[in-house]
C-alpha cells in the first residue's frame, strides 16, 4: 500500500473512532468508495473488542515517536537497529535519540526529551515536507511540551509551545481542512492557553490576561461542541466541555465583578 493510501487510512481510522459504532459501516463506505484495499485495512484495524478499538486510537493520535518508545534502547550503539524493520518501515541509520514523558524521571529531562523528537521529527519533515503525519507528530510533542511546561509552573513557556502545536495543525488543516486529529489538537491547545493565561492572571489579577483566556476557553469550547453536533466526540470530550464551561463561568464573573 502506498504512503498517502496509509495516510488516508489513518484519517478514515481515527474519524470512525469517534462515530458511535452503529454509524462507523456507513461511514466508512461512504469513505472507501472505489477503494476496497483501504476499506479491507481500516475494517481490520476497528475489528475486535472496544479495548482492541481504544488502542488502535491511542496508537494513532499519539507522536510516533511514543509509539515505538519502547522499541529502542538508550544504551545500544548508533545504527544497531539498523536493518529492522518496524510495520511497513525499515531503519537505515540512526539520527537521534529521545525518550517520552513517561520514561523521564524530571521535568528538564522530559523537556529536553520532547525537543529532541521534535528535532528528529523536523529533519524528517525536510527529506518529506508534504508529509502530514510528521507535521502530525510535531504538532502533538509540541503539545506534550507546552502540558509539561504548564505542570512545572513555566506558564509563559506553556503558552508559547502551545502556539507553536497550533501553528503545525494549521499547517495541516491549510491542506486538508478536515484533518479531524489537526483540530482536535488545536482544540487541546487552546485549552492549554486557556489555562495559562488564567494562570498569569491570577498571578498578576491583570483583566487583559482573563480576556485572553476567556478569548481561548471559547475557542477551545467552539471546537468540541461542533464534534459533538457532528457526532465525533471521544469518551472524554463531555468532561472537557463541562471543565470548559465552568472556566468560562468563572472568568466571566470575575471580568463583571471587576
């Protein structure tokens, strides 16, 4: 199969993750019209159980750089992989190294953890700019630096790789406007600044710094409720909107009272 036919099962996959099961089969062959190999391929992939289905998300919505964390071990020579194969991929040299969140043990270690994936993952994006699944990957470690940022205090950092997630999603969403995964990231990080203007603003009690994070909330806000009427939302997605609405709440009786 082709990249841009795995591409296209990636979206189809990720998009039907979020139906409700009973409308997936229409869906999908609304989708695959014309195209039964990639049909075959994402029927596989949402076969099974609702945990086999809760996986195949998380593989797909996360940074392949996490994915495959795992695979390699920090204390092998350079190029000891090389040769092995990984899915469709074969490894033929090694450019660099990082490790996830999970495996670090201090927030500078995951930071510097996060920058160095991104580093791989922009040098990749040079041999194959128009490539959305790495702009993909870029765009999500972004997003896991800003969270790590915002949990270490660094509020102003946070906000600063959190535009940074949303101006790779843009990148995407230029080219394919409905690259669900795109959005829904641009939703995340518009909470993540949300949050972090609340956090200076409470801080500083600057009205400008609520404004913005008001301005943010809503946006963020706007972005699930329309997955929501368009029947897309994640399992997760009612709690978030509930989170959001209390923020804006509380945001707008302190701009009132002030």
């Amino acid at each position: 199969m082709k990249t841009e036919d795995w591409q296209k099962v990636n979206e189809i996959v990720l998009d039907a993750l979020e139906l409700n099961a009973a409308r997936r089969p229409e869906f999908i062959e609304n989708c695959c019209i014309d195209a039964p190999d990639i049909r075959r391929e994402v029927e596989s992939l949402l076969a099974g159980e609702p945990e086999a289905e809760a996986e195949a998300e998380d593989f797909f919505g996360a940074p392949a750089v996490i994915n495959y964390a795992g695979f390699f071990n920090q204390d092998e020579e350079p190029d000891a992989l090389a040769g092995q194969e990984i899915g469709n991929y074969r490894i033929i040299r090694e450019i660099g190294r990082a490790v996830t969140l999970d495996m670090a043990d201090k927030t500078k270690e995951a930071l510097e953890s996060f920058a160095s994936a991104i580093e791989i993952s922009e040098q990749l994006k040079k041999e194959d700019p128009n490539n959305v699944v790495i702009v993909y990957d870029i765009a999500g470690s972004y997003f896991q630096m800003g969270e790590t940022q915002y949990g270490a205090g660094d509020y102003q950092s946070a906000l600063a790789i959190a535009q940074k997630a949303m101006d790779n999603c843009r990148e995407i969403l230029e080219k394919n406007p409905a690259h669900t995964q795109s959005i829904r990231v641009t939703a995340r990080s518009q909470h993540l600044k949300g949050k972090s203007y609340a956090a200076l603003a409470e801080k500083s009690s600057g009205s400008e710094l609520w404004q913005k994070s008001l301005e943010n909330y809503r946006a963020s806000l706007e972005i699930y409720n329309k997955f929501r009427a368009e029947g897309k939302s994640a399992g997760y997605d009612n709690k978030t909107i509930a989170d959001l609405e209390k923020e804006i709440g509380k945001i707008e009786n302190k701009i009132v009272k002030r």
